[in-house]
C-alpha cells in the first residue's frame, strides 16, 4: 500500500530527516519519504500494519493534522 500524508508544522529539513528515519523503523514500513519542502509524506507499508502505522505517524507529528491525499479515507 502506498499513500501520500500531507505533514503540517515541519520547522526544518533536519525535522523531517529525522521523523523519516523514525518512520522507517516502525515495523510495516516497506519505504517513507518526506519532502520538506511539499511537507508531503510518501508512505509505502504493508496493508495490515496501516493502522498503528498511522497512530505512530499523528504521535511523531506532534499532533499536528495530517490529511490524506489518496488510498484510505
């Protein structure tokens, strides 16, 4: 599954190299990218991992409001 996540409230490439690389260790993640710059986040996971996955995600982005952009809702 593969999906892109509209992140809010990135202050600075370094934050989101590390909520990246953070991402990448949550059993399930196959791939993340973060484009600071869009502060878009491509997700690609495994289908049952989904949602844990995206309570992971919301907790790391500091409770900032994500919106998908396909896949889910």
């Amino acid at each position: 599954m593969v999906t892109e996540i509209k992140m809010e409230g990135l202050e600075c490439a370094h934050c989101s190299a590390k909520m990246e690389e953070g991402i990448r260790k949550i059993p399930g993640v196959v791939n993340a990218e973060i484009s600071f710059m869009t502060q878009v986040l491509r997700l690609e996971c495994e289908d049952d991992a989904f949602p844990e996955l995206k309570k992971k995600i919301e907790k790391s982005n500091r409770g900032a409001p994500w919106i998908f952009k396909a896949g889910f809702l």
